[in-house]
C-alpha cells in the first residue's frame, strides 16, 4: 500500500493557483526544517505562542521531528493538526495549519496557524494560503468557524487576517519572553470569508471518514 492510502491526512492536495498545499510528512523535514533556520521571523521579534524557533539552532531540526511526529501520534477526531506544507512550483515555502482542539464532528471549530520564511514573506503567499485552508475547512471539512490569534503587534498576521475577513473576538493576556503581550483572538465565519483563487481538493473523503465526518459538505470542491 502506499503511505497516502494508509495515512488519509497524507492523500488530501489543495490547490490554489500556483500554490499547492499537503499536510507535512517526513520527507518535507530537510526542506521544512532549512526554511526556519533560514529564518521566519526576525530574531528580535517572537511571533508565535510557544516560542518553538527560540530553541538553539543545533536542537531545531530534531525539535521539529518530533513535533510532526506527536501530531501524528496524537491525531483523533477529537483532537487533530494538519500542517499544510505550501509549495509554488515543487519549492517548499512555509506552513499553513489547521488545528482542532475539541472534538470538530460536534463543535465544527477549527483554528488557523502559519509562518513562511521569510523570504517569502510580502507577496501575498500568506493571504492566498489563508483563504485556501478556510476554504477548505468551510467547504470540504464543514467548519462552523475559522478562529485564530495574533499578538497585537503582529501587523502582518493581523493584516492577512482581517483582508480573509476575520473579525476581533476578544483578547488574551499572554508571556512572552518575560513580558505582558496581547493576543487578539479572531473569529470567521463563512459568509465573511473573502474569497482568493477557487480551491481544487483530492483526496479528501479517506480524511472525513476518519474524523467521523460526512461527506455532504461542500462536496463541489472536493472530487475525491
Ligand atoms: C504572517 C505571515 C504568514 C504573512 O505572510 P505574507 O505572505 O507576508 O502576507 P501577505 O503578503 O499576504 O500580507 C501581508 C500584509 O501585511 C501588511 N504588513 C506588512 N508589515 C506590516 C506591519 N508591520 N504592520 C501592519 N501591516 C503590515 C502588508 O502590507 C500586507 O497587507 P496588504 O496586502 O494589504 O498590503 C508572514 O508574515 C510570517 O510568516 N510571519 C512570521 C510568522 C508569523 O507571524 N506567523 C503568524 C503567527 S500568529
């Protein structure tokens, strides 16, 4: 059997334009893991909520083999992470995750995540990511609703989400570094989301069926 039939997280393709999004397995590591050592964000500035590019250099690339690892231990339909590698044209750009903490058959509450290098960073990647994954999540899984978070001073982690049409749903007092942050919560719901390029998904049923969901929704989008 090949690994995609046996693991359905790894048969699901969506593609938008020229970007092509498939959830991470061990070959993406080497590229994956040369893209964060190259830098994502600028050494000064913590982006994210656990601080996992805070780690020295020499302990990253085992760090983040055993991170995709305990997603793939850890996956349930109650509980489960899918950390889309984005690619234009074969190259590896960053990740666009989808995670759900609370069993998504009965919430439908699904949370957005993402970083890519930061060469790449400016083009609009990030926006044509976002939308492709939220399109995803409402028109093949189902979603009720597309949440995600940003520190306050994250301009372009808030930009990208309020032009997908996020809206601000509170905040949380956060640690980083030693210090008081901000995290603005978002929220999106269907009807806001402002469309990119049409998503093209394969491979997406073995997946539903695994996470005990129907194939009813959005089935337009998704052939296979
Ligand atoms: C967040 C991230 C994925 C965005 O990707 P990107 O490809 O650079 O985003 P885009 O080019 O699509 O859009 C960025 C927007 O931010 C705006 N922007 C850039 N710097 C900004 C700043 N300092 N303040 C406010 N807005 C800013 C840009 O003008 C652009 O908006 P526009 O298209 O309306 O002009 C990328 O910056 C990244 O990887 N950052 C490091 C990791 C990270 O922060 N992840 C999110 C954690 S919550």
């Amino acid at each position: 059997m090949d690994i995609t039939e046996i693991w359905p997280p790894y048969g699901v393709t969506i593609t938008a334009g020229d970007l092509e999004l498939k959830v991470a397995r061990e070959g993406d590591i080497g590229e994956l893991v040369d893209l964060v050592l190259d830098g994502i964000h600028a050494p000064e500035f913590m982006p994210f909520l656990f601080p996992w590019t805070d780690a020295p250099r020499e302990e990253i690339p085992g760090n983040y083999v055993q991170y995709l690892a305990r997603i793939v231990a850890g996956f349930s339909p109650n509980s489960f992470s899918l950390p889309f590698v984005v690619r234009r044209h074969g190259e590896a750009l960053g990740i666009q995750g989808l995670e759900a903490s609370s069993n998504f058959a009965i919430t439908h509450t699904i949370e957005t995540g993402s970083w890519l290098a930061r060469r790449f960073h400016g083009q609009g990647i990030g926006t044509r990511m976002r939308q492709a994954v939220c399109a995803f999540a409402f028109d093949v899984l189902g979603a009720a609703e597309v949440t995600s978070g940003a520190f306050l001073d994250n301009g372009p982690s808030q930009a990208v989400s309020r032009k997908v049409g996020y809206r601000p749903n509170g905040f949380r007092r956060l640690e980083r570094r030693g210090q008081l942050a901000q995290e603005q919560l978002l929220v999106l719901n269907e009807p806001d989301l402002v469309r990119g390029e049409p998503i093209r998904v394969t491979g997406a049923d073995p997946l539903l069926a695994q996470l005990g969901l129907t194939t009813d929704a959005g089935t337009a989008a998704n052939d296979g």
